[in-house]
C-alpha cells in the first residue's frame, strides 16, 4: 500500500503540474515543473523506490537508498529551478523579407 501512496502522490502532483503550466510561457513552465519536482515528485518517488529496492532485496537497511535518490532529484530541480528564474526573456528576431 504504501508503493501505491507514493507513486499516486507523484502522479498527481505531475498531473498538476502539468494543468498549471499549459499554455504558459517557457519561463513559468521551467519555475511550475522544477517547484513540483522539488516538493511533490522528489520525496514520493524517492521514497517509493526505497521500499521497492528492499522489496526486492528482502532487506529493509536497503530501503536507505532513499537517501542518497533524494538529494540528487531535489538539487536537480533546484539548479533548474534557478536557470527558470533567472533566464532571461527570449527575443524574437524578425526575419528581413
């Protein structure tokens, strides 16, 4: 049961992730996706994977990975996190006819 509680927290928090970045600029989008990937993706599906490693292992100090899988996703959503907010405003060049 607790499989199913991660993965649907992160399923969900990626399905609302993605109804609030549609039709958003690339700029939103990177700050929306990177913010759900630090707080709602990161710790379930790290978690997740944690129990199903010591599932399959038979041996619960395994479950310890967790904490090794959720700094690298969460530092990754950070650093882009960061590129999104200070990404400059893209300017479109105006082809000459």
């Amino acid at each position: 049961m607790p499989f199913v509680v991660g993965y649907g927290i992160a399923v969900i928090g990626a399905m609302i992730a993605y109804q609030l970045s549609k039709g958003k600029t690339k700029k939103r989008q990177y700050i929306v996706w990177r913010i759900t990937l630090m707080l709602a993706i990161s710790p379930f599906l790290s978690f997740t994977i944690g129990l199903t490693y010591a599932v399959i292992t038979e041996n619960g100090w395994a479950a310890l990975i967790m904490w090794y899988i959720f700094p690298v996703i969460f530092v990754t959503g950070l650093i882009v996190l960061l590129i999104g907010i200070f990404q400059k405003k893209e300017q479109r060049k105006e082809a000459d006819l």
